[in-house]
C-alpha cells in the first residue's frame, strides 16, 4: 500500500524540477546564444532570450561554415560524415558481436571460451590506450582519411559479445532441439529464431553505440587530415579553441546545437525499444 504523503510528493515533485532546469538550462543558453550576433555574445550581461539572429546563423553555419580556417567547410559535411560514423559503428558492432555471441554459445570447437575471455579482456584496452598501434596498422593499410579508416578500428565491442552472449544462453535448449528436429540450419535457426528475438537488445545496443560513435574525438582527429572528413565534434572543438581570434560564439552555438540534434532524435524515435531492451528480462 502506498502512503498519501502530500509534503513527500511536493517535495519530490521540486527536486525533479530543480534537476530538470540544471540539465536544460545549458542547452537553453546555447540556444539563445545561436539566435544573437556576435556582438551582442560579447556584451555584458549575457541575454536569456532568444534573438533575432536565428534564421541567418543557421543558414550561415549549414551552407557557408565560419568562413575562415577550420570552420571554412559548411557545417552539414561534418555532420554528414559524423552520421555516416556513427551509423557504422554502431551497426558493425552489433553485427560483428551478435554473430560472435552465437558461435561461442551455440559451435563447440576448440578454445571456444578460451577466445571469449580474449575478447572479454579487451574491456580494459580502451581506444586511448591502443591507440598508436591502431594507428600504425591503418596507415599501412592506406586507411587514413577514408569512412573505412573512421568506422572500422572501433567497430569490435566486447561488450555487446557479453550482452550477446548472456541473451543467447537464457534461450531454452527445447528451441534449439525443436529448430534442429525441424531440420533448421545454424543459419536459419539464427535468422529466423534468435534475430527476431534479440531486436529489443539490438535497439538498445544500436542507441549507445550510435552515441558512442557520434562522440567520438580522438580518433577522427588522429586519421583525419583532410577537411572533407572532418567530423562535427572535431569542428565544434576547433572553434571553441581558437587561438588566432576570438570565437564566433554565436555561430559556435548554433553548430553545437546542430550537433546535438540527431542523437537526441535517435534517442527520441526509439526510446521504447532502448528501455526495452535494458529492462525486459523475460524475451
């Protein structure tokens, strides 16, 4: 039975609303500031309504970029290429994972567990720590600057293998007799049994990874030498640092509000099937 405490109710309905203002007000302080000219960004105090600069910053940012040095490109070609690294990240490594979870659970062939634990041990080699000779092996292999040269060193996940790994095991033995009685193949078992099941865990897995791809720094700055790759954290964090002036301040807002978009759509156009896949324990 649950208690009608009005005071614990009001109580927890102001803290949700002061957590709420601290996680938004950032994000509507860039906002506000891609809607003013530069000038007024330079201005004490900093204005907490919008402008009447919207419109022409964001067409400037999408079509023209900065105008000048890194930011010269407009900013659609690095949102471009950050979509397309995202996206194959995160389907390289559900697609790699999930076939790698179904040969160590359901093929018995020598030192299976053996290459599971080798897999799983890579959990503490993170990107910065293998970093150079990763670097090493893509530039002799002519990968610099090139979407295979962004995309394919970070497509291997241990992580989604466990997960992988986990789901397939809860999978009763009778399904796999029944398949087999049935005169299924692997592949067909895979394809038509397993696939279908784990969609609630590949949504999932496909929202953090494309995150984890959409943010990545590091590593596109490392390969990355042509502009016509450039990503679009890599020109958000080129501007911010400036050196030779000071930032266009308004047009950098607008850009990180461009930059934040589409991942905040990913999470919003499947937020069902990623809460899903985290919490439903019974598939």
């Amino acid at each position: 039975m649950v208690e009608n405490r009005p005071f614990v109710t009001i109580l927890s309905h102001v803290v949700l609303i002061l957590g709420v203002v601290l996680i938004c007000f950032p994000v509507w302080m860039t906002f506000v500031a891609s809607t003013h000219d530069q000038t007024t960004m330079l201005t004490s105090p900093v204005p907490l309504l919008p402008g009447p600069h919207l419109i022409e910053n964001y067409t400037q940012v999408l079509t023209k970029g900065f105008g000048r040095g890194f930011g010269g490109a407009p900013i659609w070609i690095t949102l471009m290429n950050s979509t397309i690294m995202a996206l194959g990240v995160a389907l390289g490594k559900i697609a790699i994972s999930i076939i790698s979870a179904f040969a160590i659970v359901y093929f018995r062939f020598p030192f299976r567990m053996w290459f599971f634990w080798a897999i799983f041990i890579t959990l503490m080699l993170p990107v910065e720590v293998r970093i150079v000779p990763t670097y090493g092996v893509v530039a002799d292999l002519g990968m610099l600057d090139s979407y295979s040269g962004l995309i394919i060193p970070l497509i291997a996940s241990a992580t989604a293998t466990f997960l992988f790994r986990q789901f397939f095991l809860s999978v009763p033995d009778e399904l796999t007799e029944a398949a087999r009685v049935d005169g299924a193949s692997p592949m067909r078992f895979f394809w038509d049994i397993l696939l279908p099941m784990s969609r609630t865990s590949i949504a999932a897995l496909f929202v953090i990874q494309f995150i984890y791809g959409w943010n990545q720094y590091l590593w596109p700055l490392l390969i990355t030498t042509k502009e016509s790759y450039y990503t679009v954290v890599m020109a958000v964090s080129r501007q911010a640092n400036a050196v030779d002036s000071v930032p266009s301040w308004n047009l950098l807002m607008a850009m990180a509000m461009l930059a934040m978009l589409p991942p905040v759509l990913v999470v919003i156009f499947m937020q069902r099937q990623f809460v899903r896949g985290l919490v439903e324990t019974e598939k």
